[in-house]
C-alpha cells in the first residue's frame, strides 16, 4: 500500500471547460443585438426560457420528490405580474422582470402548505388543481381585463433595438440565477440535504435532514426561478392571456425535456431543452405526427435508458459538465 496525501477535489476538467464555455455564452447573450438577427434572438431568449422552467422542475422533482404537473401557475403568475407592474402601475418594464418573483413566492407558500400532505400522484393531481384554479380566477377578474388578456403596450417607448438589449441580458440574467445558482446551491451543505432526499428520502431524515423543510426551500426556489421564466418569456411575447400563461403545455414540456434527458442532473435539462427547441422549430409543421415522435421517444427512453439521455453519455465516458461530488484523490 502506498502512502501518501488523500485530498477532496470539488472541480474535474471537464467540469472547468464547461465552466469556461458558460462564461463565454453568458458573455455572448447580451451581445447578440448588435449582431445577430432579430429571429435568432428570439430563439435565444425562447430557448433560455425553457431551460430554466426545466432546471427549476428538475430542482422540485428530481432532488426534492415533488413532481409538479402545475408549474405553468408560478409561469402565469409571474407573467401576469410583469404586465400589472409595468402595465398597470407604471414600474419599468425591465425593473418590474425581478419584481415580479415575489407574486410567484408569495402564491407558493399557502399552496405549498396546503399540498404538503399529499404525495406521489396527488400531490402531482394537487398542484394542476391550482395551477386550474388559478386560470378560472385569472379568467375573471376584471381588472386583468379577464379572459381577453393584457398587452404590454408600454414597451413601444422603447426601441426594438433597446428591446433586443434588456431581453437578451434578462436571459442571461435568468440562466445564471437558475442554472448557476441551483450549481451553486448543490456543491453547498444544502446540496448534500438535497443529494441524500433525492437518492432516499427516508434515510435522509434518519441521518438528521429536515426533509419537510428543504422541500419547502426547494418548492419556493422553484416557483421564484419558474415565475422568473414566465416573466421574461412574456416581456418577449408582448401579450399574456389566462390560457397562455396558464396553459397546462408548460408541465408537459417540463416533464419531456426533464424525463428524456437526465432527471436529478444539471445537465439533462440543459441537454432535453436543446433536443426539444429544435425539435419544434425543425419538425412542428408536422403536428400530430411530430406529437407521436415526441411521445415515441420519451417511452424509449424510460424503458431502455430510465436515466435519460445523460445517463447514456455518462456510461460512454463520465465527464460531468457541472461536477457537485466530492472526489478523493491521492497526491
């Protein structure tokens, strides 16, 4: 046996070219106005959206156990307090994006509560309830103009160019709050709590997690970085209606790209949100056959790779993009 010191490394090669290849992309986004094209901005901005709904239902589903078919009522939420800030009350529009975080927090915690209890596919049945429920009242209140809709009529102050600029550095904004904070989140303590409920719950708590806690952390972090997304999505789109906002669509795209590429890792809703943004740019036009492909691949995929995508690429060659476990090694 030979000696030597025995180190704990955080960080792999891999780990610091995909660190290194972020930065520059993060860098890259806020740049794009003044050299790409006004339709590849909007992909941008489009494809940055649903790869943080897909990190922050990866969070809830994956690490905290909850899986959600009602994400789309923090998107609703979050959009439709973009539109009452900026529309309504006057707020900056690109000021009122993170403000509109709070109405998502502050309309999970009673729901949170009220859902605690149920588990597995009631808690999943609980959670379209709300996100129905939430539709219904939206639909009703006169003050959002009901089923009709709001218009974000107070950006044409600003010039598409000026537009361009703020959505791009939103994106970029909400990809480093979602990607990189969940990155940061799991190579904490915390992240261990999470690792250890994701991997058995039970044990976790025998072993001192407060697993009713950090689900109630993990929920609300959740609905924050999903309302986020709804926000800047819709600041994008100018117009949000209750059936847009609140359209049952978002779960499904979030548990496709999730379930397809890799839950419980960074990097699988990184990898399905690629594989789903260009799969409805390239082959949308084809409708239900295109909707029976999608479906096709997922039952693939969860009867001959139940890990996903990831867990594939992973069993080729083991080079984690964004690394969060401990490895000893000897010097």
């Amino acid at each position: 046996m030979t000696g030597g010191m025995i180190t704990v490394e955080r960080q792999t090669f891999s780990g610091r070219i995909a660190l290194t290849v972020g930065v520059i992309l993060l860098l890259t986004l806020p740049s794009m106005p003044f050299w790409a094209s006004s339709g590849y901005i909007r992909w941008a901005v489009e494809l940055s959206c649903l790869i943080a709904i897909a990190q922050m239902w990866n969070l809830l589903a994956g690490y905290g156990g909850m899986v959600s078919v009602g994400q789309q009522a923090f998107i609703g939420c979050g959009g439709y307090a973009l539109f009452i800030l900026a529309g309504n009350l006057g707020v900056n529009p690109f000021l009122a994006v993170p403000l509109s975080v709070v109405v998502p927090v502050v309309v999970a915690v009673p729901v949170y509560y009220l859902l605690q209890r149920l588990d597995g596919p009631y808690f999943a049945i609980g959670t379209w309830v709300v996100a129905e429920a939430l539709r219904l009242l939206i639909s009703n209140i006169a003050y959002v103009k009901r089923g009709s809709g709001l218009s974000l009529s107070v950006m044409a102050q600003f010039s598409p160019h000026e537009r361009e600029i703020g959505l791009t550095i939103l994106s970029a904004c909400l990809l480093l709050a979602t990607v990189g904070g969940t990155y940061v989140l799991l190579r904490s303590r915390y992240g261990l709590a999470l690792t250890a409920m994701r991997d058995d719950p039970v044990a976790a708590s025998s072993q001192g997690v407060d697993v009713a806690k950090m689900r109630f952390f993990v929920f609300l972090l959740s609905a924050a970085g999903t309302g986020l997304a709804g926000a800047v999505y819709f600041m994008a789109q100018l117009r949000i209606t209750p059936s847009s906002g609140f359209d049952p669509n978002w779960s499904s795209i979030c548990i496709f790209i999730v379930m397809v590429a890799g839950i419980g890792r960074l990097e699988g809703p990184m990898i399905g949100a690629l594989l789903y943004f260009f799969a409805t740019r390239f082959f949308g036009e084809y409708g239900a056959a295109y909707l029976v492909g999608l479906g096709t691949l997922t039952l693939l995929v969860a009867l001959h790779a139940p890990g996903g995508i990831w867990s594939v690429l992973t069993g080729i060659k083991d080079w984690p993009w964004f690394p969060v476990r401990r490895i000893l090694a000897r010097q």
